[in-house]
C-alpha cells in the first residue's frame, strides 16, 4: 500500500506539495472515485488513479487492449454483488480502465486504456461512435421493427432514441448499430418492439471488430488499430438531420 500523493509524485506529476493541492481541489480519483485525501492509501498495484481523467502510471506506454467480456460480471473496478471485468485483465494490465461499459448480462467487445483523452473522445456523444451487436431475441424483425429503428425508437418510459439501425438475420436474431449510449438501450429498444432479449454480444466498435477472440481473453491493439480509432469521427450530417 502507498499514499496516493507519493504513488503521483513517483510518477513525475507534480511536487509532493503541489499535489496536496491538486488531490483536495477533486481533481484526482481512484477507481473511479474522486478522493480528495492525499494521505490515502492506495494499492499501487490495482489501483487506477487518474488526474483530471487521465489515467497515471509510471512512464508507461499508451496501451488499448480489447477484452471479449463474457455474461455474469458488472463493468466495475469493484462490486459487492458480481464479479467484475478486472477478473480477467492479466496482472500487467490492472491498471487500465474500460472505456464504457457492457451490463452484467451481454457478452463482447469491451475496451481498456491508460489513455483518458482516448477513452474520453470515444464516449463522448459528439463523436457517435457506431457499436454494433449481435442479438437474439422474441419472435422475428420485420420491415416495421426496421422502420421503427431508422425513425427513433420510443422506449417503454417515453425516451426517444436517435434513429439506429435493425438488420433482421432470420428467426429470433438481428443486428443492432447505434451510436448512443444510453442504459440497457439495445434490450430496450428490442422490448419495445415487443421482442425482448435472451442474448446479446457487442461484435464491434467503430473500426474495430471482435473477430474470433475467445470468451474471457484480451488482445492488445496495434499502433494502427489505435490510430484508427483515434481517427473515427461521427456523421455530421447524420447528426444534423437528427
């Protein structure tokens, strides 16, 4: 364990002094947490500290991994009630944080990164990253479900969608492409077309695809790979339209 005004001073971010000021404005959180105590204890080496959002560690390279997430954990440094997707991050890479989240119940790509910019420019609204995914679900899709999806679905509470896309893949399956993110919202959307979910799997995020990675396992992106998702930009027109 170490205090998290010296795990931010041994990683070259300001002065011992400087960073009491800095961790008490609120400026800094663990795990997700603002903690404005510089006294804390931490451990340094699961802990993911980040200033201002962007994540610090000690000198190291920018990293994005993609995990295949499997069903049955939360996306969550901790939980008191599941487990969570640091389970199955490899010890080097504990300290990386995911950019979004899957909920308990659906499978697929999810990423990691040390870098906050990255993670924040990929979920913010303003860049409508395309997530598509592979559902099974209730009966079967027709032209008026597809229609209902490239118009905007209403949820069940009133909540309006931005106009997304539904390809019906035969009986009880489709693909889903959106670019929100709001809570639950492929499931939602399914249900209020009276088709509510039984599986569903992110299969790929903006220009990256899941592929064959097995349940569980990580994968490390290339320079390019991460290039490209740095350079995914959102559809302006299709914005302004909506």
């Amino acid at each position: 364990m170490q205090r998290l005004d010296r795990y931010l001073s041994e990683a070259g971010v300001e002065s011992r002094r400087k960073l009491k000021e800095i961790i008490r404005s609120g400026r800094v959180t663990v795990n997700g947490e603002i903690c404005a105590v510089p006294e804390q204890k931490i451990d340094e080496q699961t802990a993911v500290v980040a200033l201002d959002g962007q994540v610090i560690g000690r000198g190291d390279e920018r990293i994005v991994l993609m995990m295949h997430k499997p069903a049955g954990c939360v996306t969550a440094a901790t939980d008191d009630r599941y487990p969570t997707v640091m389970k199955y991050l490899p010890p080097e890479y504990k300290r990386l944080m995911p950019i979004g989240r899957l909920d308990l119940e659906t499978e697929g790509l999810l990423l990691f990164t040390n870098d906050g910019d990255l993670a924040h420019r990929l979920l913010s609204p303003k860049r409508g990253v395309e997530k598509c995914y592979y559902a099974e679900h209730a009966g079967t899709a027709d032209e008026e479900d597809v229609a209902a999806f490239a118009q905007g679905c209403v949820l069940k509470d009133g909540t309006k969608c931005l106009p997304a896309v539904l390809e019906p893949m035969g009986e009880g399956k489709s693909l889903v492409r959106v670019r929100e993110g709001k809570y639950h919202q492929v499931r939602r959307m399914l249900a209020s077309r009276n088709k509510p979910v039984s599986y569903l799997r992110r299969i790929a995020e903006g220009c990256l695809e899941l592929g064959d990675l097995p349940v569980t396992m990580t994968r490390k992106l290339t320079d390019e790979e991460i290039e490209q998702l740095e350079s995914v930009n959102f559809d302006e027109k299709f914005f302004k339209e909506n």
